[in-house]
C-alpha cells in the first residue's frame, strides 16, 4: 500500500503540473486580451483544485507512514528528514490554501475579474509547490520521477 500510494502521490504531481500550467496559460491570456476567464474556462480552474487536493489527501496518508517522516525532535537537526516533517507538508498545504482562495474568490467576482485573479492565485501557488517538489538528484535522497 505505501509503494502504490508514493507512486499516486509522485505520478499525480504531473497530471497537476500540466492542468495547473494549462490554467495558467488561459487565464494568462485572457487577462492580457482583457477578456473574462471564468465562464469559458472554469472547469480547468477546478479541475486544477481537484487535483491539489486528492494530492493533499495521498500526502497527508503517506505523512503517518512514511519512512521519511520521524516524528523526533532529533529530525529538526537533519535537513533531509526536516524537510518531510515540516517544510513539505507546511509549504505544500500554503499552495493549495492560495489555489483554492483563487477559486473561490474568482468564483464570486464579476466574470472580467476573473482572469486577473486565477493568474496571481494559482500562479503564485504553483511557484510555491515547484519549489517545494523533492526532486530526483537534490539533496532528499531517493525519490522518483513517477
Ligand atoms: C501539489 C502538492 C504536492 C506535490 C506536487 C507533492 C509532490 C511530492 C513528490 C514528488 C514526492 C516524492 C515522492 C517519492 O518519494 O518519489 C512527495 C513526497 C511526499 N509528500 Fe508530497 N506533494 C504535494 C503535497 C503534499 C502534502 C500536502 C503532503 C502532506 C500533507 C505531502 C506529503 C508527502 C510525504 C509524506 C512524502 C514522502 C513520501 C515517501 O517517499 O515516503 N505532500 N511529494
């Protein structure tokens, strides 16, 4: 069950980058050409919350029984195992926070307001969870592409 849902959590993160990216890229567009965003394309808006939070679910499973994550005072000293107890999951939870505000207050604004503000929301969300990624070949030992 551990490997299977490391796996789902790790496979997931790219169905998710592409739809975020995709949002992005519309609502991008739309707010340059100053067009509303929210009634054309407001279902990738949500399927991009969708996915940030079945994430946020595998990774709140994998936080009580993963390897990485040592409930120990000790873990704070060591950069790799701090990074799983609290830096992950905190910046992480921080990303999807600033995507789901982005949709709800998109949701509620007039329709022209809308590109503007998915653009910041889940832009600013998306760089926050880039950044926050253990990536294979960075310091957090083995993790995968898949
Ligand atoms: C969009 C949000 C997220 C993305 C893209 C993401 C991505 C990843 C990736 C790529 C890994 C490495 C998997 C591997 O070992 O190959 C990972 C590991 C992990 N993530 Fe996330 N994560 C996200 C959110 C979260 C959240 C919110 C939590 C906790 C509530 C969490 C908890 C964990 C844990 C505990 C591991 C270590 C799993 C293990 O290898 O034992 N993640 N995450």
């Amino acid at each position: 069950m551990y490997s299977g849902l490391v796996h789902a959590h790790s496979g997931l993160r790219w169905i998710f980058l592409v739809v975020i990216l995709l949002t992005l890229v519309l609502a991008l567009t739309k707010w340059l050409g100053k067009k509303p965003f929210w009634e054309e394309h407001k279902k990738w808006a949500l399927i991009t919350l969708i996915i940030a939070h079945i994430q946020l679910i595998l990774g709140l499973v994998l936080y009580f029984i993963s390897p990485k994550v040592i409930f120990e005072g000790a873990a704070m000293k060591d950069s790799v195992a701090r990074f799983f107890l609290v830096e992950h999951i905190s910046m992480m939870i921080l990303g999807i926070i600033l995507i789901t505000i982005g949709y709800m207050r998109a949701k509620r604004q007039l329709p022209e307001n809308s590109a503007k503000t998915i653009t910041i929301f889940y832009g600013i969300g998306l760089i926050v969870i880039l950044y926050m990624i253990p990536w294979p070949g960075s310091i957090y030992g083995v993790v995968s592409w898949f």
